[in-house]
C-alpha cells in the first residue's frame, strides 16, 4: 500500500469515527432529555393524582384554617340515593307529589350538610323539592329527612331520581322558586283553591278557622283552626257545594300540624248519619298523611250505612276537654300512589369547593411544603 492510499483510508477512517461519535453523542443527549421529560411527567401526574384525585391529609383538612394540610388534596365524597318511580295505577300524573324518607347518616359521621341535598332526574337535570321532618346530628349536619318534589309520569311509566349530598358546609342553599301542587288529577281538580286558599269555604264549629301563609306546605294558604270552646266538641269541617264522586279514586292525602299530639278524629260522611273514620295522633311539625279509600280498605270505621262512591263533606273533630290548635294543607283524593322504591346509597369523589375555596388561605411556602421540592410558579386569577 503506498502512502497515498493510506491517507485516504486514515480519512475515510476518521471521517466515519467522528460521524459514529456525533450520532452516539447527539443519541446520549436525547436520552437524557427524554429521561428528563420522562421525571417531568411523572411528577406531573403526581400533582394531578394528589390535588385532584385524593381528598387530602387529613380529609377535612379544610375546616382547620390554623393547621397546614399535609396533602392537598382537592377532592371530596358525594353520595347519591337512587330513587325510583313506577305508576302503578294505569293513569297518567301531572305535578304528582312524591314524598320519600330518607336515612343520609345513620352513624352521625357528620357527612350530610343541610344544605348540599339537590334532587336530579335521570338526565341530570335539577328538580325542585323541599325537604321537612329533620333529624339533625349535629349543627346543621343531617340524619334523616324527608324529602318531596313533583313529578309528570305517564300510565305505567318508570322514572328514575337521585337525591345528592355531601359535608361540604360551603355549598348554600337552593333558593327555588315557591313549589305548589295544585294538579288535574286531584279530587278536586285545584287541590289547594278548592279547600284551602280561602278559610271562609270552611265551617268552625267552636273553632277559629282562619289563612295561614306562614307554614305553608303546598299552597299558598293553610288553614289554621284554633279551639276557641272546648267544653264541648268542636271541628273544622268542609262541605262542597256539591257531593264529591270519588269512581276511581283509591287514595286520600293532606298535610296536618297540631299544636299538641292529642287525637284528632277525620270524619268522611257519605250521609247525615253514614260516615267512615279514623283516629289520627298528629304531629307538632308538618307531616304528610295517606291513607288508602275504597272498598277494602283499612283502618276506617264504619258509622251507618256509608258508601265509598262519593263523600258529602269531611271534618276534623274533637271530642271536649283539651283545647287544641290544627293547621290543614292539601287535603285531596288521588288516582292511586306512585310505587316509590329507594336504593342503596352510591358514593363517588368531587371536586369541593369548600376545599377550593380554602385553598386561598394556604400560604405559598406551605403549598411548595406540601407538594415538594420542584421550581414551579402558581397564579391565581379572578373569576
């Protein structure tokens, strides 16, 4: 080989171990960046699973403004109750009132603030309701109530509800606008119009029937009876200028308040002397009755010779000896009961917004404390 040939071999040589030693350096170098980027992501995914996939340490570290969390978490139990309608009766409804009692703490963990419970349909979209009979176990936070809304349902349909709560004591509220019942399928055809927004369509006998719109549960007016003679007996009573037919009815509902829990005696008289009864112990706060009508039912009892086919007039009635005071609401005859049928609770995480809310009070050094040793800048904007 002569020395020329050598050169060039030597070039080709250095030309091509340079080039190895580029691609090899520039190769390195990648992989150090997308070892980097790699160590970037997984504390990122960090962050995103410790803010807003966990509830923090400890949990309800949002109550405690003094105590800095040890993780920020962001998230929060929500619990849900399935609710589920079936018509049962082969009649459509049309603003039907569904009343449900629900247990949302039996143990008293405090996981039921007042204010949080919201109903939705099975499309998410909000509905109305109010809520009474409250049992608390602390402050405001919630063991059992009840809870009632209106409903449209076809004949024989099935409709599916949620009731939604949670602890956050930061969420305030619903200011719905007023919730009135008066609907079709009523007997009568207006439930509240047709006995109670006027306390003049009713008779006191040694009472004082009077409007009430202070207490109201589906009306705009209750009526407020007040025992002004009790050495004898003494009742409100309602006579429609006409008998009422009740072909096809088979339920009676009305809400009732008293000022004691003496009994109070519901009086159906199909005729002067043929009338069905019963006893009732009322409560000292709003309680919605039902009671089933028709032949067969229970729990009545029989004066004369009455028939279910229509009621002439209906009373509530007191024996002497005890003065009491009676608010009425809503009595009506219905087409038949929707079947309420509730399920096990359901939990799952959200989003808190007492916890966000909170958040603005933790110092920047205490958040870079909790979320570790990395270089990174938090901005916080209006909204």
């Amino acid at each position: 080989m002569n020395y020329v040939d050598f050169a060039i071999a030597v070039s080709l040589f250095l030309f091509f171990f340079v080039a190895i030693i580029v691609i090899s350096a520039n190769y390195f170098s990648s992989l150090s960046g997308l070892t980097k980027i790699s160590e970037f992501r997984t504390v990122a995914e960090g962050f995103f699973k410790l803010i807003f996939e966990s509830r923090g340490t400890p949990e309800d570290w949002q109550k405690n403004p003094d105590v800095s969390p040890v993780e920020l978490g962001l998230m929060e139990y929500v619990y849900r109750i399935p609710v589920l309608l079936v018509e049962t009766s082969n009649n459509s409804k049309i603003d039907d009132l569904v009343d449900v009692n629900v247990t949302l703490d039996d143990s008293c963990n405090n996981k039921t603030w007042n204010n949080t419970i919201r109903v939705f349909d099975d499309d998410l979209d909000e509905v109305a309701f109010r809520t009474y009979k409250e049992i608390y176990c602390t402050n405001q936070f919630l063991k059992v109530v009840k809870v009632f809304w209106k409903v449209n349902i076809s004949a024989n349909e099935r409709k599916l509800f949620y009731i939604y709560h949670s602890s956050d004591n930061s969420i305030t509220s619903p200011n719905y606008t007023y919730l009135t019942y008066s609907t079709p399928n009523w007997m009568p055809n207006d439930g509240d119009s047709w006995t109670e927004n006027n306390a003049a369509q009713w008779s006191c006998t040694r009472m004082t029937c009077s409007d009430d719109g202070i207490d109201y549960k589906v009306g705009y007016y209750s009526i407020d009876a007040v025992c002004n003679d009790s050495t004898q007996w003494y009742a409100a009573e309602y006579d429609p200028s006409g008998t009422i037919n009740l072909t096809d009815y088979k339920k009676l509902q009305f809400w009732l308040k008293s000022n004691t829990t003496n009994d109070v005696t519901l009086q159906l008289f199909t005729g002067a002397s043929d009338k069905y009864f019963r006893n009732i112990t009322p409560s000292t706060t709003w309680t919605l009755y039902e009671y089933d009508i028709g032949p067969g039912s229970n729990g009545w009892t029989i004066y004369g010779s009455p028939s279910w086919s229509s009621i002439d007039w209906f009373n509530f009635y007191y024996d002497s000896g005890a003065a009491n005071s009676l608010w009425v609401d809503g009595f009506h005859f219905k087409k038949g009961s929707l079947e309420i049928n509730t399920y096990p609770e359901e939990r799952f995480d959200a989003l808190s917004s007492g916890k966000i809310n909170a958040l603005s009070n933790v110092s920047y050094e205490q958040i870079l404390k909790t979320l570790g040793d990395y270089k990174f800048r938090i901005e916080v904007t209006g909204g």
